[in-house]
C-alpha cells in the first residue's frame, strides 16, 4: 500500500484489545523515530518505551483514565531536552565529526554560531524548540504504525508534570512531550472505528502563491 493509503487506514484508535504488538514491528517504528530529521541534526528527544503493566496502570490516572494506556501493547513516550548546553552541543558535534571522519573542530563555526544564539535564549524558549522536534519524530512513528498496519493512539490527554516525577525525567534533563499508545483496534467496542475520517479539503488546506 502507499502512504496516502496507509494514512487513510489509520486513525486514532480508542479501544484496544489488549493483544501484544511483535517487538520486532515496534522496533521498526521507533528506528523511523531515530531517523527523524531534526532542527541542525540536534536530536534532542528520546523515545521511553514502557511494556510494563504495574506502570502502565500508574500512568492511567495521570492520562485521564484512558482504556489505551493499559490496553495497549506498547507506550512510547516522547521525551524532550528541557533546555540545551553548551556541553551537548559539543556532545553532537563531536560525535558527527568521528561519525564522518571529519577533522576534530570541523563544525565549530557553526557550533558556536548554534550556542550564541541558544545561550540568549530562556529554557521555556530551548523546550519548545526541543519539543517540535519530537513531535517530527513522532509523525514518522504514527505514519510507520500505519504502515505496519498497527493502531496507534496519539496521546497529549495526561499531566505531564505527574508522568515526568513518575518517569523521573527530570534527573535525565527532559520533559515528557506526548504519548503514542500501539497496539490492535477493539472492533467490536471501538466508537471511533467507523468514523468517517475528516479533513478540510486539499482548496481550504492549501494556500497557493503562484
């Protein structure tokens, strides 16, 4: 199937059945998630994949009582950097020059160019920035379920500040973001299943300048 096709086949389940999703297809989703492109390669998210039942049913309350969370097979929760450093922008640019085998220095320039400007900015200003970037990652997760043909529940419904001290991402420096829930539509309980999929149509969505 094409993506166009694989998107129009996704939607935004609220029921599963419980049934386990294969690692090896949740690897797949979480690989596109890694090669996301982000804001000057900075990568500065990471994907918390939960499977465990005891936490998945101490995050149900944090997300509003929602069946998905302990329904699903998987949880993966997006986690942003809360702000960034001069040290983790030495961190990624080193590694890019070994990884290229490019001269140690290489980047600098545009290094620091990233830190002068970063360095100006407030921590609130550095996570929004941090979240838009996973939130391409997350897209490209949504879109690899699709593909694998399994559901995917996107989730911004819970209290991040509650899900962040159970996680303890604050000792990792990030911010839970959002929640994609994965695993098989409950067919027979599913509100949403049926639901025609609307959008604007593409003359209302599209701006042309031409």
């Amino acid at each position: 199937m094409s993506l166009l096709q694989d998107l129009q086949w996704r939607y935004a389940t609220k029921k599963m059945t419980g049934e386990k999703v294969a690692q090896e297809k949740v690897d797949y989703i979480i690989e596109a998630t890694r090669l996301a492109p982000t804001s000057s390669g900075l990568q500065p998210f990471k994907v918390i994949q939960i499977t465990d039942e005891d936490l998945k049913a101490k995050i149900q309350p944090i997300a509003f009582g929602q069946s998905q969370i302990v329904d699903a097979s998987h949880l993966l929760v997006f986690a942003a950097h809360e702000s960034y450093t001069e040290e983790y922008l030495n961190e990624v640019f080193s590694f890019s020059e070994r990884e290229r085998n490019l001269p140690e220095g290489y980047s600098n320039d545009y290094k620091n160019m990233l830190w002068s400007k970063f360095a100006q900015q407030t921590k609130e200003e550095h996570f929004n920035h941090t979240a838009r970037q996973a939130y391409i990652g997350f897209g490209l997760a949504i879109a690899a379920a699709a593909e694998l043909k399994v559901d995917a529940t996107p989730m911004e419904g819970f209290i991040n500040e509650q899900l962040d001290e159970l996680l303890g991402l604050e000792k990792l420096g990030l911010k839970s973001v959002t929640i994609l829930a994965l695993g098989y539509r409950d067919e027979a309980n599913d509100w949403n299943l049926n639901m025609k999929k609307v959008r604007f149509s593409k003359e209302d969505f599209v701006i042309n300048y031409n």
